[in-house]
C-alpha cells in the first residue's frame, strides 16, 4: 500500500485517502498527476529514496523482530529501528527506518482486557504491518538510549517499588497468630503485580508505534 504527502500541511496520507485526515485539504493521487508535476521532489525532500526490503517485524514469546527506539513526527511519520530481542531484551540493532504509523496502532489503548489475558498466555505472539517509507541509517544515540532503557532504567522502574515494600512492609511475630500481617503483604504485592502489568501494557502500546 502506498501513500503520499498532503500539499497543504505535509502530513502522510494513504494512497486512497481522498482528503488529508489532519487539515481536511483534498488529496490528489499521484497516478493522475501530469508527469512533470511526478518528476519534481516532494516539498523538504531534496534526494531520491532508495530502494530497500522491508523488514518482518515478529516476535514468538518476545524472541524476533520488533521495531524500538520510537520517535514520531509532526507530519504524520515516526522513525524506528528493528532490534532482535530475546524474551523482549533488546540484543542487537538491525536497521533504522522511517515509516507512517496505522491509525489502528495510535487508537490502541495503552492498557485493555485483551492486553491483560494475552500477558497470561503461554504464547503470546506479536506481529505488526507497517508502511515502510525508506531506510535510514543507524543512530548510535539512539542505539545507546536503548539499552539504556532496557536494561538501567527498566529494571529500576520495576523493581524498586518492591524493594520498598519488602523493606516497609511490618516484620510478622509467628507467635502472634493474627493473619492481617500477611493480608497487607498479600495486598502490597498483589498492587505491585498490577503496576508491572501497566508499565510493561505501555511499553507494548509505545514498541508497536503509539504514542504516550
């Protein structure tokens, strides 16, 4: 599927859009425009796009193809590179892209009753469809935030919310015998456990290209 430029605010259409979704501006294919008109470069891009082979972005119980490092665009595109991920850790870059966003990715919810069963399943398989504009290359920055991200900033994120309820929750007496004590430590966890499902539903939301 194809798709081009609106004339009045730039922002990326698909091909059998007949009016741009953001200002409303009528759309002209490009199969109908004069060939002089075809011969001239797109408004701010000076250099012809070359081809490449769009990636397969899959993933089977987080091991494959994702598309990371996400940053969208005021003209309706984003750019993104496709990592090899082992149990969703990012391993090692492939290639940069940039690409126009489904609207049914930017509807999606950060969190939803679907989301929730599939992060129980025992499969649970990700594969998204994406318009590839063209390939760009690597950014070393980007790359870094990356791990970063995964394996720094994720982890503390995470976990030092139940470092602070181990350390806080109150030290049982078995000689005691009242149950409140594991009641509140039930509950301090069950609310931990229901605050990683959110965090990791939104990284889902944010990997398959919607916004924050």
């Amino acid at each position: 599927m194809s798709n081009f430029k609106c004339p009045e605010c730039g922002l990326i259409n698909w091909a059998e859009d007949q009016c741009c979704k953001r200002c409303k501006a009528p759309l002209v294919n490009p199969k109908d425009q004069p060939a002089s008109e075809l011969n001239d470069p797109p408004p701010g891009m000076n250099r012809e796009v070359q081809p490449f082979d769009e990636p397969s972005v899959y993933c089977l119980n987080g091991i494959g193809t994702r598309l990371l490092g996400w940053k969208h665009n005021q003209d309706g595109t984003a750019t993104a590179t496709t990592w090899f991920t082992f149990f969703y850790a990012p391993i090692f870059p492939g290639s940069r892209y940039r690409l126009a966003f489904p609207d049914s990715v930017d509807q999606e919810p950060k969190i939803s009753f679907s989301q929730i069963i599939e992060a129980v399943l025992p499969i649970q398989r990700l594969y998204e469809k994406y318009e590839f504009i063209e390939q760009l290359p690597l950014s070393g920055k980007e790359v870094l935030r990356t791990y970063l991200f995964a394996y720094l900033w994720l982890p503390i994120i995470l976990f030092v919310p139940l470092a602070v309820i181990l350390f806080l929750q109150p030290k049982h007496d078995p000689n005691d015998g009242s149950t409140s004590y594991g009641l509140i430590g039930i509950s301090l966890m069950l609310s931990w456990f229901g605050y990683v499902l959110f965090v990791l539903s939104t990284l889902l939301h944010r990997t398959r290209g919607g916004v924050r």
